[in-house]
C-alpha cells in the first residue's frame, strides 16, 4: 500500500509539475540524437527538448525500470534459482548458469551495471513469475508514473516493434527510480567485484559519464541495431538535478557528447527557485494564506516566477511565457465551505432579523388598527349616550309645560 500510495503520489506530482521552460536568448545545444529530453529532477520542469514525445525503441536502458520494480518488490534477500531461458537469453550477459542460485539484489547489480540480459530475464521469472506476467507489471507501473507512451514486451529491451517508449516518458521513469536510495546506490556503483558459477570478474559500469562528467550519478545506457545508441543520465551540480535522456544517436561517442552538452547548457542557463512554507500569498477574496509546504520551480537564471491566483483559490507559478510550471491549492473545499457555511449564516441572520422586524411592524398595525377601532366604537357609544341624554331631556321639559 505503502508503494503504490507513493506511486500515485508520484503521478499527481508529475501531471502537475511536468512543463517546458527552455531558456530564452541563449544559445541552445545543437545535438546529434534524434529525441532528448533534460528535466530537473526534483521539480520536473522540461529545461530541453528535441522530439521528446516520439516514440523510439530504448534498448537496455529499459532495464531502469525492471531494477526498481525488483527493488520495490521486496524480495532483495531471496534466493533465485536461475532458469534455462535466463542462461539462453542474448546479447550482453553477466553469464548465469542453469540452476545457479543468485540473490535478486546481485542480480539486479549485475542488470545496472554490467547491463545483464540473463540477468533481466531472471529477475522477471523470480518477481512475477514468467516474462510476460513481469511485462504487464512494467507497463502498469510506466502508466502510474505517467508514461503514457511507453509499452514493453520484455525486461531486458531487446528488440520488438511493440516495445517503445520516448524520451519524455523515460524521463519519468528515470526521475520516479531516482528516488529510491538502493537503486541510486547500485547505478551510481563504478566497479563490483562478481563471483558466481560461470564468471568471476570486475564488472565496470558501463555509463561512461561516471568517470567522465562532473556530477554523475548514473544511469543507464543501451545499444541495439534499430534503437541506435540510447543514454539515461542523471547529472548533481550547482544546487541542480538534472536528468538526460538521448535517444537514437548514431555513435555512443555522439551520445555522451549530447547529454555533456546538455548538461552543460542546463548548468549554465537555470536555477531551481523556492518558494518556502510560510510565505504569504494574497487571495482574489482581498485575504493572505500562507503557504503549507515549499514550492519549488526551475527557471532561467534572472526570471523570477509570475504568481497568479484563480478565484476558486489555485495559486499557479508562471515562467515569463505563461507555461504553468507549478499547481497548488491556497486553500481546500473545507474552507471554501466554511466561508460559505459563513456567508450562509450571515444571510440567515439577516433573513431572520427581516422577518423579526417585519412581524413586529405587522403586529403594529394590528395594535394600531385595534384603538382605532376601540377609539371609534367609544364615540359611538358616547354619541348614542348623548343622544339618549337629549331625548330624555326633551321629554322632561314638555311634561313642565302641560
């Protein structure tokens, strides 16, 4: 529950926070790849991209996500028994042996760093049971990180015309696995002593850039003949996390020199800004609500991010285009309904006090109209009384004059 809580927390963050903000009035990298993409890797803010959303094969870096589905799955301790298929898979091996029992952590070292096709179809048996069982699993988890893009048939990225994915998804993927301490511990691993049945060696990593560029920290890269040359980098320098992706670059020469490229022009060109927990930032409704948490966005060094609040309480951070860069609600629908619960009452009262007033009004006319009518009912009777009086009078003076 934990994990997929944390995956779906992931999503959300990643809908919301996944913009374009490309440095304006600079001079941006001219790259040899066909597709790349450079991302911050804590906000996700889009700070390059080349044909980032077209579908290409990955090759090996496909195997970013088949070792973190192994290192979420817990089973890091567990003993496995490799099988035939594992040992007969092709391309670059770390060279299992049938029946050879493996840690699944080792085997996921052996995946990442030396790029283990055996290795990858060993890790998928043990975890889900069969290939194509661990293949549904990728793909729902590339859909939860929100790689809609993507589908893969198999762990290891050997080539299928059904298994693609783009730059912008990879990115994703990437940005999701680097969260997780064991996984950037073993792509950031530049040697690993390896003892097993058929092989006893060094393995070295194969990303390059661990030796070659300053601030790397893994992650992958990969090689096939449709794929052409794909890298995965996730760079830390300068208070800024980048991660690279490249896809399709015709020589690995030309891919490595892409991502430094790109890295250099990130490095040189944005800074992550933030917005700390506390600051005040004032409604439509004229009132100031502090902010519950940090906000962090990236931007061209020198731009500050334009703050606007809609009417319904959603404070939107803005680079200079307009791009929304960041979402967040001021306040939630319990406030929202308070004040209106507030302004309800309020009318309520005012209904009340309307209606109070209106009766006592009514009930003075009705006192009102009661005296008239008494008032005038009394001079009739006095009239009738007077008149009664007269008559007798009248009476007793023509009895004096008989």
């Amino acid at each position: 529950m934990k994990k997929l809580s944390l995956i779906l927390v992931f999503s959300l963050v990643m809908l919301v926070n996944t913009q374009f903000v490309q440095a304006t009035g600079e001079n941006t990298p001219d790259i040899k790849s066909e597709s790349a993409v450079m991302i911050d890797a804590k906000t996700g803010d889009i700070l390059y991209q080349k044909n980032s959303s077209e579908q290409m094969y990955p090759a090996s870096i496909t195997k970013i996500i088949t070792g973190i589905l192994a290192i979420e799955s817990g089973k890091l301790d567990d003993s496995v028994v490799v099988s035939s298929d594992a040992v007969r898979a092709e391309g670059t091996r770390v060279y299992l042996m049938e029946g050879e029992q493996v840690p699944l952590k080792k085997l996921v070292q052996g995946l990442l760093i030396n790029s283990g096709n055996d290795a990858a179809v060993a890790i998928a048996e043990y975890v889900a049971g069969d290939v194509d069982t661990f293949a549904d699993q990728m793909n729902a988890f590339a859909k939860k990180v929100g790689a809609d893009n993507t589908h893969f048939v198999n762990p290891n990225g050997l080539f299928d015309e059904e298994h693609y994915t783009t730059a912008e998804d990879m990115a994703k993927i990437t940005q999701y696995a680097m969260q997780n301490e064991e996984f950037r511990e073993i792509v950031s691993t530049k040697e690993l002593p390896w003892v097993g049945e058929g092989w006893e060696t060094t393995l070295r990593n194969h990303h390059q850039l661990l030796w070659d560029y300053e601030g790397t920290i893994g992650v992958k890269n990969g090689y096939v003949d449709e794929s052409k040359h794909t890298l995965v980098t996730a760079v830390s320098r300068n208070n800024l996390d980048v991660i690279i992706v490249t896809l399709k670059a015709p020589t690995s020469r030309a891919a490595y020199w892409d991502t430094m490229a790109l890295g250099d022009y990130g490095f040189k060109s944005f800074e992550r800004q933030t917005l700390s927990a506390g600051t005040k930032i004032e409604a439509l409704n004229g009132k100031t609500y502090p902010l519950k948490e940090d906000l962090a966005v990236t931007l061209p060094k020198g731009e500050e991010p334009v703050q606007e609040v809609s009417s319904d309480g959603e404070l939107q951070l803005k680079d200079s285009s307009g791009h929304v860069l960041l979402s967040h609600t001021l306040f939630k629908e319990k406030e929202k309904e308070k004040e209106a619960s507030a302004t309800v009452d309020s009318k309520s009262v005012e209904t009340v006090d309307s209606t109070f007033m209106q009766s006592v009004v009514k009930a003075g006319i009705f006192l009102y109209s009661g005296l008239l009518l008494l008032l005038a009912f009394l001079v009739i009777l006095r009239m009738r009384s007077q008149k009664h009086k007269h008559k007798k009078m009248r009476q007793v003076a023509r009895s004096y004059v008989k």
